[in-house]
C-alpha cells in the first residue's frame, strides 16, 4: 500500500504550516537571536524598531505571565533572555507586526547591549572547567582493569564526531490562534503536540486544558521538532495572548539554521584489548557529549549512547562513560538515532584502529565479535540477535569474498583511483530509554455508514505512520482501506502522548489502534451473535463480509455496523497501550529497556579521486532486520533515505562553529546535503525475514533510526580506500570525511607533500576567519 | 518582490513552498514559459530568487497548474515508486520533470536526472526518485519529433489549455508597452545573486530588468570569434552548438555550475560582475581571455575588470552589452577543473580553468585562471609564464605547481582551509595536464 498522503503530496495540495489559510487580521512574528554566544544582557534598545511601520508590539522576558522556562528534562533554558546570553541565536525578543516583512525588518532595528563573557565550543574545555548538563553516567559489566592484563593487544585513541542539522526542507513554525474562554488553538510544526501544549502552558501560566495543539503534518522532522518546536509556537502563544490576535511565525530558513540545536557534536576517548583470537575482551569509553547552552534532550541522548557504545558486539568487559557538557552552542537535540550513531562511530573507530596495526581486515574482527542470542548487554539486557544472520546473509548474498577481490584488482590496475569496501553491522534498541514514555492511545470511531475515522498521537512527518495505523485498522475490521480516515493530530483527540520518535510510534499508537479496534470488533461480533443466534466466537468478518463458522450470512460490514448503532452499541473506542517488559534501573545502570532490538549488516563501497580527493559512493547493500514488514514500500524508503542521510552525516554535512561560537555553516549554500548525484550508484536491499514474536506490531520491527547508521560504513570505506593509495596515510577519526579530509590524508606523510593535519585548522570548531 | 512570494502570499498558491530562500533546495521550482525566437519555450526557475519584474510577458506554472483532476504521468509515477516521503519538496520534483517532458533536447535518462539537478530531498535518498525520473525519460521518448507541448498535452502530462498559451503569449507580448527605466536604477538580469544577497533592500525598489532585453541575448560565431550577450545564461551557453563544437567537455564542464534551474536563470555576465572570487563562469572566460564591451562603447578584457575584492574596473552607468573571445583552433587546448565539498550545487573551494597553444611540441601561450585563492578571480600570469616556450612533462608541471603557490594567498573559510586550498590548486594544475596530456607520466 502506497503513503496514503501520496495523492495530495504530488499535486501540492497537502497542507503544511505555512500552507493554513489564514484568518483576517492575522499578525506576523520574528524572533530576534543574540548575536553573542555568551555574555550579560543588560538592556534592549526596541524604540527605533518600534517605530517601524506596521509593528506591532514587540514582546520581551518581562512579557511572559508564567514561567520564562522551556526546559523539558531539566528546567534550564528561558524562553526569551532575561539577564544572560547563552547561545548566538537564542531569542531575546519577539516582534509582532502587520506584515512578515515588516516584522523581520524590526527585528534588524533592536539593539542589544551585551557584556560579552568568554566563550566555550569545545565540550573537552567544559568538562575541563565542570561546565555540565548533569553527573557523567556509566554503564560497566566484567571487569576492565582486570581484562587488560589478559589483553594480548591494547590500542587507544580519541575520536571527533560533528554535529548534523536536521535541514527537514519545512522550516520550524507556528500559528496560534486565540479561542474563546482564554484558550489558544496552537497550530505547529512539532513531533511533540504535548510538549508543545506543556511549554505554552508553563510560560502563559495557564492550564493545559485551555490550550489546543493541531497537527497535520511535518515537511521532515528527523527529530529536530521533537522538542524545539516549543521555542516558536511559545513566542506566538506569548503575543497572541497578550493581544488576543492571530500570530503566526513560519522560520526563514537562516533563522532555523542559527536558531536550533543540530545532532550532537562529541569527542570520545576509547581503549580496546584483543585476546590473541581477535576477540574483543575489554572496551573502555569516554564520551564528551557536546550538548550545547541548555539540556533539551541531551541526557536521553547520552543514554542512547552509552546503550549503543558496543553497537552489535559483545564484549565481556566494558567500562563506557558519558558526559554532558555544556557549552555556547545551540541547545543541540534529537536527531534520527538519537546518540546510537556517535556511540557506534566510536567503536567502529577503535575496531578499524586495530585492524590497521594488526595488518587485518577489520570485517575479521567485526565478524568474529558480533553479539549472540544469549549473550548479556553492557545494560543488563539479553540479546535476541540476529546480528550473525545479517552478517552471513550479507556476505553470501551480495559474494563478499569476491567483491573484494574485484575491489584489490581494481586498486591493482588503477594508479589514480582507488576503491574501499566497508562492513558496517548494526544493532539498535527500539523503545524510549525513558521507560515512562512508552505508551500511546487511539480513539476510533466507527461511524454508522460503516467509515472509520482514527486519532492518535502519532505526528506523520513523511514516515508513513499514519498508513500503518489505516492498514491496522483496515486489517482488524477487513475492511477496504478507502473506509478508513487518519486525523490531524489534536491534543484535544489524544492526551498526554510521547512525541513521534525512538522509531516506536507506528509500535505504540499501532497498537493502542489495535487494541481499540479489537474491543469495537468484539462488540460487533456479540450483536452479530446475538442477531444471527450464534457465538460471538464464531463470527469473522472477512473482506467486509460477515461470515459465521467461515460460511457467509448474507450481512456485511455496513449492516453489522447499522445493526450495533440501533442496538444502541458504542462505535468509539478510545485504547491505551504501554510497552510491557521494559523496566531500567537508573542507579545500577542495568536492566530490560528495549522491547526489541532491530539488527543488520551493510556493505559499502567507494571510489576515491587520488588526484583531486573527491569521491564517489558506488554501492550499499545491506540486510536488514525486517521482522515482518507490514509495509515494504513505506519501510524501503525509511532504509534508501536513513542511508544517504547517515551517509551526509560522515561525508559532506559539516556544521562549522568559529571560536566566538557564530554558525558558519548557516544556508544551504554552505552547509551541503546529499543531491541526487551525491547518492550512492546501487543501493540494494534484502529483509532478513525473522518470525520471532516480538513486540513489534504486527511483528513488523521498527525502521525509523536504525538505517542511518548504515552510513557510518561511508566513512571507513573512504578510509580504506585511502589507505591503498597511501599507506602510512595520517587519517585521524575525526567526521565527516569532506573532499578537504580525503585529499590532504591521502598526501598526508608523503615526502613531497607538506601537509600534516593539524588538529586547530581541521576541527569543525577551530577554523580560522 | 520575489516571484516565490507573489505566488505563495498574494496568489494564494500554497503547493509551491519556500524552503530555502537562495536557490539551493528547489522547493520553490516553477516553470516559465516565453517566446524564444518565435517558438513556446518553458525552462525551470527557483522562484524565489525570480524577480517579479522577470516575470512580465512570460507564462508562470506552478503545481497548481500541471495538476488535473486525474494525476499525470509524473505525479503518478511518483507514487508508483513511492517518491514522496514528507511530500515538501515533491512539488518541486513535479515541476523540474515537467520542465524535462517539455523541453526540445533529445529525452534521456541523464537529462531527466539532470532535469531534478536542483532538488533537495531529504527523506528518501533519491533511488526512487531516480526511478521516476528513468520512466518519465522513456515515457517522453515516444515523443520523436512531436512538439513538446503537443505531446504533453495529448499525454495528459499537462492540462489542455496548454496548447492555447503560445497563442496568448504572442498577444501579451504584443499589448507590453516596456519604458525605459530611469538611468541609475540598480539592473537585474537573473537575480540569483541579487536576491540571495539582498532580497530586503531590493524588495521595494524600481529596477531594470534586462534579462529578456534581446540586443542582451545571442550567442554566435563571427570569424574565428565567439561573441555572446551578456544576459545569455549558462543554460544558453550549454546548448550553443557554437560552444559545444569547440568544446566538447562543455556538458561536464558545466553540470558543476549549480543546477538547472539556476543556470536557466543565471546570466553569465551577472556572474562576471558579481565579481565572486570563485565564479565558474568567470573562471571559465577567464582563460579564454574574454573581452567586454560596455553599453558607453568601451572595451575592457575580463581580465582588468577586477581591481580589488567586489571593486570592479567601471562605472555606475556602466554595464556589459556583450562579449566575445577567440575560439580555439586545432592547437589550442582547453580544461576546466572545479572540487567543492559537494561536487553539484555547490560552490567551489578551487576552480581553474587552462588554455594553451601547442607548437611543435612546445608550449607557445598559455593561461591559467584561478578562483577561490585570492581575493578576485584571475590569471596565474607568473605560472603561464613560466609554461611558455617549454616542452610539457612531469618537471615541468611540479614547478609549474611551486610557481603557482606564489602568486595565490587563499583564507581559511567554510569551503577549506588555507592548506587544503594550496594542495587543491596543486591537484587541479596536475589534473589539467594528466587530462590534456593523458601519456604524461606526471606525479601526483
């Protein structure tokens, strides 16, 4: 089955934020950012903007009725600032005017003295100076100090991973419209409908029950509007408020860029010990999590790191701990794998460290370790792996073995280009980490002429969520799909939801839709039953049909349901779900957190230009981890797009801070995300097909996150390919892998070229302007 | 006024969406239809990088108006290949591979490809898209020598009243009584510097649009020249049989000048007078040691229009007519080279472009431009040179590569450090030989 939002995607009718039809006497917002990252505010100059044509009013921290506070893990981050600066691009004021134009025009037009205070971007010199989110945390099992000894290899090394903007092609925004009774209708661009109604809450000091969030649909999220889709619809909130006016505010995309917190940049220290058989016996960690002016999500995001720090291994002794450090950047957020990746990376890194001075490839240690069923995760959790039957199907399906040999004949025969085959196995948990936000409910309606109409939680931002829930209900009734309706997503419909993320939404709010309709089905069945003097358990209803022992009855679906409304039988029902089994012990670091894990191998090469240092990626193909799929089309386009996004990621996304903690990197112009030409040539896909129960919906496993970290292997395939070029090449692990890191490693150490990476000129956050 | 906004926030025409407001993303892609030479003649653009102004004349499309009550062939095989995720940028596909269906070049997959060149999707990692894109080029294949709109008319790929609009093109350009602007307006051609740059100060202010001015147009051979108006755009510049007769990398060389769209709009005199340090195009005339001639009659060669960084060598009033370079003969040898972080769409950390005249086996002039290494785009005078009256081979190139460290002084930015800049330079001189002299054994 096609995305049901198929139809009205290609012909422009789908209706995005910007896209709502908007209400006479409509009013325009624009934030103003610090231009600082880090100093004293002491006053706002506004009159000059005031005196603007068509402004409005402009909106300051002394405006906010509640409390001046959005912070959702840690009550940490202002809405708008009071005193301090701690970003470059936090709001310290909001402009509300007649027109779009006029309103950012003002914004140009306030000043802002500011004392500046003295910057940090390097998450090492806040850990260094105790600048934290929160205590470090650390997962641990065996005993390292004692594995060393038993060690027949030791290698160290650290670890530089950048940060990833979301650059979901719809900006972030907001329209908020006042209601009667002092409610708000809050239409936002937000994974978070919830959170969204809790901030504007909190800073309106009003009950929940007043504000209303509406939801159609995302232009992309990828996690950046899980939780900073607050910041905008609290702004409009603010003005509308205090004005009783419509105020919308839909983000230039400079605005977005500067304004918003990206994936996380970390730094990473790791020591690896090998037995004489390439079996990793010990692993210590140590990850300083960049996570900018403010907490956001970056403790949920640290756990997920410390979750996947042995990606798909098991290694019998491990010692990994996590820092969240807080610097002058953008809170940074949730973004598709959630911490997993940078966790992944570093392993990945220590691994291929060790194959190059052991003079092996390092798919020999990668395979000889992958974890077993059985086998005991550094958190307490025993796996149910499939990570070997990834790995062997890959390796059959796609002739590893000879793949490789073409790649060495090729490197033989040509002088200026080279080729690099990576592995790249995964493992990832699906379930929030925080055990308390897994649950979901539905609430369907079956109405009497048989239509269905479902609301959920659940925020369709291109995933497909919203045609997994039609095809559970379609399923459950066996009723064709044209019957069945998906809402926007309304905090009034659904209270109290976890915000579409962790992968599980379609798990969750699938579930809680199943469970809805099955109690409708069962009524059904009783008048069914009674109607035609037989058990309810006799009754199916099959292709619309209503059969009893599999004989049909002459009834159909829209009689059955004609038949319950005159017996005066409710056709709603509204299901609460909650993952079972899940728990997790936060003191001892150890528990049952996931429902499942999703596993798969993928095999990546690439081709390198020796003489210019661009590259290309020729193929990815990869087994992985369907479950069942219940929607192969939906669930192929989840894997093709989580590759090139994670493929991004390591090659030519670079966000690039300079030391004053200014966004360099601030348009599309130069921060560069896969074209259609910068994919790679052949992508395949082959479902490793497990039938194990699971607690998956219909054992479907999920397959949000876990395809990005695929690309990963771009990264080391770009390595090795270097390495045949020139060997004593100095490749220190630091991403993403630009056409600038490939050339100056592949002459670096060469007698002629003079070029030795220096740390200050080739880290994301140190170059020179 | 962009024409991106007219449509969204005057028309009330949502399905074209802003994404990125400088031409990057393609989310804002519409079709403008005019009169060429007599002849309907539809090209992409970024409209919100699309002076209004540009607009005048012309027939605009947006989604709005390939959709029928039926889905056409691209909407529909954007659904069969499960295209569209989030569904934001999908319009924009739409419209670039409507662009292609009506288009005059010969259908082929990489064109189709090439069609979608501007187009940022960030959900599904282009396969499916790339699939689209292969039935659409054999879908438009059955065309043979039918006129595009005809056959997308007939096809269904567009609504019907497509066929009337060459008609009413011809009359609204008949009833368009143009005046000429005051002098000193501040002058347009395609706006995509413009309106990236400052679409605020612009916003409101009289311009003179000089885009669809045809003395401004043409490109043509006189003698052994090549002289072309300097509204032409890098499209135009690239379907020239003039061009592409004497350069026959011309396609390569300009599928690393940003994308379709923008090429449809970006004129090439814009670009040498936006004065980039790392202008393609400029690069590009550079070597070819191209001349200007300005409306006030004075000639100036391009490679005196630069007199410091964004100081060029000419007035106000002034501004290019046209320009003309000499076409190189059967001993002539030409290469450009161009790396960015992003090899499409994407501007470059070093381009250089080379042109040399071989005699008896001896280097008897050669030059070499550069961007990206200093603060104007220029010669590497020091290092052709050194080139001149020499025999290429593997030294020669080494020290040409020591001379040209020299003469540049590159910055540390977004698109490179320092270093990397001089290495890449260095890359690109070898690139030039290994390419042009594919049996010298030269060291990398």
């Amino acid at each position: 089955m096609k995305n049901i939002d198929a139809k009205t995607h290609v012909s422009g009718t789908s209706v995005y934020l910007d896209d709502i039809p908007l209400i006479q006497g409509t009013l325009y917002g624009a934030a103003l950012g610090s231009p600082v990252a880090h100093g004293v505010l002491h006053q706002l100059q506004l009159e000059e903007a005031l005196r603007e044509p068509d402004v409005i009013r402009i909106f300051t921290a002394a405006d906010i009725p509640g409390d001046n506070q959005i912070g959702g893990i840690i009550k940490d981050e202002p809405l708008l600032a009071s005193d301090h600066v701690h970003f470059c691009g936090m709001p310290i004021a909001f402009v509300v005017a007649r027109t779009r134009e006029a309103a950012r025009a003002a914004v140009k037009k306030i000043k802002a003295d500011i004392t500046p205070l003295p910057v940090i971007t390097d998450p090492r010199e806040a850990q260094a100076q105790n600048q934290l989110i929160m205590p470090p945390r650390t997962f641990s099992q065996g005993d390292t100090e004692q594995a060393w000894r038993e060690c027949a290899h030791v290698f160290a090394g650290a670890v530089d991973i950048n940060g990833q903007e979301h650059l979901y092609i719809e900006t972030q925004g907001a329209y908020v419209v006042p209601q009667e009774n002092n409610s708000l209708r809050v239409y936002s661009s937000t994974q978070g409908p919830t959170a969204v109604q809790r901030t504007v809450s909190t800073t309106l000091g009003q009950p929940m029950h007043r504000i209303e969030v509406v939801v159609t649909r995302l232009g992309g999220g990828f996690g950046g509007k899980e939780d900073q889709a607050n910041t905008w619809a609290a702004l409009c909130a603010l003005a509308a408020w205090h004005l009783g006016k419509p105020v919308k505010y839909a983000l230039h995309r400079m605005e977005d860029m500067a304004m918003t917190g990206k994936r996380h940049p970390y730094m990473a220290d790791y020591k690896i010990g090998l037995d004489s058989s390439l079996n990793i016996i010990a692993y210590e960690v140590t990850f300083f999590q960049n996570a900018g002016a403010a907490a956001d999500l970056s403790p949920g995001v640290l756990s997920r790191t410390l979750f996947h720090c042995t990606n798909s291994y098991y290694i019998p002794n491990v010692h990994a701990t996590a820092w969240s450090c807080r610097t002058h950047l953008p809170p940074n957020t949730a973004f598709r794998g959630f911490g997993g990746p940078q966790g992944m990376f570093v392993i990945e890194a220590a691994i291929a460290h060790a194959a190059r001075v052991l003079q092996i490839d390092a798919a020999v240690i990668q395979q000889k370790n992958l974890i077993k069923t059985g086998d005991e995760f550094p958190y307490g959790q025993i796996a149910q792996s499939e990570a070997g039957a990834c790995w062997q199907k890959a390796a059959t399906l796609y002739d590893a073995t000879g793949w490789k040999q073409a790649v060495d004949a090729f490197n033989a025969t040509h002088r200026l280009q080279k080729k690099g085959l990576a592995f790249m196995p995964v493992c990832f948990g699906i379930s929030f980490t925080n055990t308390m936000m897994n649950h979901a409910r539905s609430l369907v309606h079956v109405y009497t002429d048989g239509s269905v109409c479902i609301s959920t939680g659940a925020v369709e931002m291109g995933q497909g969520v919203n045609t997994k829930i039609l095809q559970v209900a379609a399923q459950i009734f066996s009723i064709r799909a044209d019957r069945v309706k998906l809402n926007p997503t309304n905090t009034i419909n659904i209270a109290n939801t976890s915000p579409s993320a962790a992968s599980a939404t379609a798990d969750l709010n699938g579930k809680a839709t199943l469970m809805a309709c099955n109690a409708i089905l069962e009524r059904l069945k009783e008048v069914a039953a009674t109607a035609l003097d037989t058990k309810a358990d006799a009754v199916t209803i099959v292709n619309e049909q209503v059969l009893v022992n599999r004989e049909p009855t002459g009834w159909d679906w829209q009689q059955l349901v004609s038949a319950a409304f005159t017996k005066r039988v409710s056709l709603s029902e509204h299901a609460h779900y909650a993952t079972p089994e899940i728990h997790f012990d936060t003191v001892k670091e150890k528990g049952h957190p996931f429902a499942y894990h999703v596993y798969g191998t993928a095999i990546l090469e690439v081709t390198v230009d020796c003489l210019r240092g661009i590259y290309k990626m020729d193929a990815v193909k990869v087994v992985h981890d369907f479950g069942s799929s219940m929607n192969p089309d939906i669930d192929r386009g989840q894997i093709e797009g989580g590759i090139v996004q994670g493929i991004g990621w390591m090659t030519m996304e670079e966000v690039i801070f300079d030391k004053e903690g200014r966004l360099r990197s601030n348009a599309l112009s130069t921060y560069k995300v896969p074209d259609i030409y910068a994919v790679p040539e052949e992508i395949v896909i082959d479902a490793l097909r497990s039938t194990a129960d699971n607690l998956a919906i219909f054992r479907s496993k999920a397959v949000g996150e876990p395809p990005l970290m695929y690309g990963i292997g771009a990264w080391f395939a770009l390595r090795n390919a270097i390495l045949q070029f020139n060997p004593e090449a100095d490749i220190p692990f630091i991403t993403p892998m630009t056409p600038e890191k490939v050339l100056m490693a592949l002459y670096s150490n060469k007698e002629k070229g003079i070029i030795q990476q220096h740390e200050a000129t080739t880290s994301h956050l140190g170059i020179d302007q | 006024m962009p024409l991106l906004d007219f449509i969204r926030y005057h028309q009330h025409l949502t399905g074209t969406k802003a994404g990125c407001n400088e031409g990057d993303c393609g989310a804002c892609t519409i079709l403008i239809g005019d009169l060429h030479n007599g002849e309907l003649r539809y090209r992409s653009f970024t409209s919100c990088l699309t002076p209004l102004g540009n607009a005048r004349g012309k027939h605009i499309v947006t989604i709005e108006g390939v959709s029928m009550p039926s889905l056409n062939p691209i909407q529909q095989a954007l659904i069969d290949n499960s295209a569209t995720q989030c569904g934001f940028c999908t319009p924009g596909f739409v419209m670039s591979l409507a662009g292609f269906c009506l288009s005059r070049q010969v259908p082929k997959r990489r064109r189709a490809i090439a069609a979608i060149d501007g187009n940022i999707c960030r959900c599904t990692g282009y396969k499916s898209i790339e699939k689209t894109a292969s039935i659409i080029a054999n879908f438009v294949k059955q065309r043979n020598e039918t006129d595009p709109v005809t056959f997308a008319v007939e096809q269904q790929i567009l609504p019907s009243w497509f066929s009337g609009i060459e008609e009413r093109l011809k009359k609204l350009t008949l009833s368009l009584n143009g005046e000429p602007a005051a002098a000193g307006t501040p002058i347009v051609g395609g706006g995509t510097d413009l309106y990236v740059q400052k679409p605020e100060d612009i916003r409101e202010q009289s311009l003179r649009f000089f885009f669809d001015d045809p003395s401004l147009k043409g490109i043509s051979r006189q003698g052994n020249k090549c002289i072309f108006g300097a509204s032409s755009t890098a499209t135009d510049l690239l379907e020239s049989a003039v061009m592409q007769e004497y350069f026959p990398q011309l396609e390569n060389y300009i599928k690393l000048v940003s994308s379709t769209p923008i090429r449809n709009m970006a004129t090439i005199a814009g670009n040498f007078i936006n004065a980039s340090p790392i202008g393609d195009l400029t690069i590009f005339f550079l070597a070819l040691d191209t001349t200007l001639e300005f409306n006030t009659g004075r000639i100036l060669p391009l490679r005196q229009l630069y007199k410091g960084y964004k100081q060029l060598n000419k007035t106000e009033e002034e501004y290019v007519c046209r320009c003309w370079f000499e076409l190189p003969d059967k001993d002539t040898l030409f290469h450009f080279e161009k790396v960015s972080k992003r090899t499409h769409l994407d501007i470059a950390s070093v381009n250089t472009a080379i042109c040399i005249r071989m005699q008896d086996g001896y280097i008897s002039k050669a030059r070499i431009s550069a961007g990206g290494l200093n603060p104007v785009p220029g010669l590497l005078t020091d290092t052709a040179a050194f080139l001149e009256g020499q025999i290429p081979d593997d030294a020669l190139v080494q020290q040409a590569c020591a001379i040209a460290q020299k003469e540049i002084s590159p910055i540390s930015d977004a698109r490179g450090t320092a270093d990397y800049k001089r290495l890449l330079l260095e890359q690109l001189i070898k690139a030039h030989f290994i390419t042009l002299f594919p049996s010298l054994p030269i060291q990398v």
